[in-house]
C-alpha cells in the first residue's frame, strides 16, 4: 500500500512540473532577479543592432530598455538568430522577444502577446518630380522594383506593374532614383529610417495601404501579471514622451499606428 501511495505522490508531482507556472509566478520572478530578460537579433537596423563602439542599440532596444524601466528592472539582452529567437522563449532562455514580431493568428495560438507598439505599412515610392503616378491603380504599365516574393512584389503586380527584381529596399530605391523603375512598393518603417539618413533624397511616398501590419512584445502563455505589466508599461512610455522620444530619434515620426 505504501509503495502505491509512494508511485502516486511521483505522478502527482511528475504532472505538476508540466502544468503551466502559477499565475504570477515570472512577473514575481523579473521583480525579484531585478532583470528582464529580452531575446534580440542584434543585426536588424534600425530596430536592433550594434553601434560603430559595439554597443547593442535600436529602436527596439531602447523600447525593451523602457518597458523594463517601467517594470522596476533593468534590461538583459540576449542575442540570437531570427530563426531561434522564438524557440528561445519556449526554452525560457529570457522572458520576451522584442524584435519586430508581427502579430499573427498562427502565433496567437501558441503565445500572448502586448498591445501593438509599432505599425507599419506597405507604400507606394516614386521619384520627386513624377506626376504620372498618383496611387497603386497608377501603376499598370509602370516598372515596378521589388523583391519578387515578396507581398509587395504581389501588390505591385495586382495593380498592373512590370516587376524588376531587386535583393530588397536599398537596391529597390536605388532603381527609382537613377530611373531603372518607376516605383516600388515598400515598407513605411524602411522608407522612414531611409529618409532619416537621406533627407535629401528625391523620392517621396504617394500611397499607402490602409491596412497595417503590427508588431508586440511575445511572451509564453500563462503569464497574465507579466502581460498585463507590460501593457501598462507601453501605455506608460506613450504617456510621458519616452515613446514619442524613442520614435522621433529613428523614425521622425510616430511609428505606433
């Protein structure tokens, strides 16, 4: 009977270790060690990269160093390829990715995510000057420079384009400027942090989709203090400028919506 009772309390405990954490549990956790944990790429300008000293810096970064401020801690980046960050978090080598996550159905199903904190949006670039082009139904005849996999290579191909394959942005606005192609539709984010370095370029955005694309901050599910923690973070970091700071220095504008 003993030795029954002893293979029972084994599987009563064996069953508890695969149970989720006790709500609360990591939200106590970050509060007690005094860090939040954050996986990053580290080679994605300009959300999160290194500096010509080295130093980890971005966009994202400087988000991730907000909201742990906010949370009363301080942030540890943990570096890794884009191709295991995710798998980091399951493996609990940090407590969240911040890295530009789109949020999507497929990963809502197995992850929590914040609210958004960065949108963007596919646009439409052409060279200053071009009156032609006025929107995406302007485009059909046009040559259009765009990776050809891409969602943007589709969108410009629906409307009508002749496609000039490109490697991605850089090469795409390349082939506006020196009048290989017409146009190319893009990334808002990209456009941005392009202008910023280039204000002088001569190309300018003359559409957008209206539907954008959204970015959060990940975490394991059953986490419901830590989620709701971070929310008020990012609401906090919107209220007080830090995020308005944070946006203008990368992007000249407010990239939240």
């Amino acid at each position: 009977m003993n030795l029954l009772k002893t293979i029972a309390a084994a599987a009563l405990i064996q069953a508890a270790a695969l149970l989720p954490a006790v709500a609360g549990e990591n939200l106590a956790a970050v509060k007690s060690a005094g860090v939040f944990k954050i996986g990053t790429e580290g080679t994605y300008a300009p959300f999160t990269y290194h500096d010509d000293s080295g130093k980890l810096v971005g966009f994202d970064v400087e988000i991730g160093e907000a909201v742990a401020a906010k949370l009363g801690v301080k942030a540890e980046f943990v570096e890794g390829k884009w191709d295991g960050l995710i798998a980091g978090l399951d493996a609990k080598r940090y407590d969240t990715v911040i890295n530009q996550v789109g949020i999507t159905e497929a990963r809502k199903q197995k992850y929590d995510f914040s609210e958004p904190y960065i949108a963007s949006k596919a646009v439409l670039i052409i060279r200053d000057g071009d009156d032609s082009i006025k929107g995406f139904a302007d485009l059909k005849g046009k040559k259009s420079a765009q990776s050809l996999t891409s969602n943007f290579g589709k969108l410009a191909e629906q409307s009508g384009a002749e496609l000039v394959g490109t490697d991605g942005f850089d090469q795409s606005i390349q082939l506006v400027l020196t009048k290989r192609a017409d146009a190319t539709i893009n990334d808002s984010l990209s456009f941005l942090d392009f202008k910023k370095h280039k204000p002088d370029a001569p190309v300018k955005i003359v559409a957008q989709q209206e539907n954008a694309d959204f970015s959060g901050i990940i975490i394991r599910k059953g986490e419901p203090e830590l989620l709701e923690a971070i929310n008020k973070a990012l609401a906090d970091i919107k209220a007080d400028g830090t995020y308005k700071k944070i946006s203008d220095k990368y992007f000249g504008q407010d990239v939240s919506k």
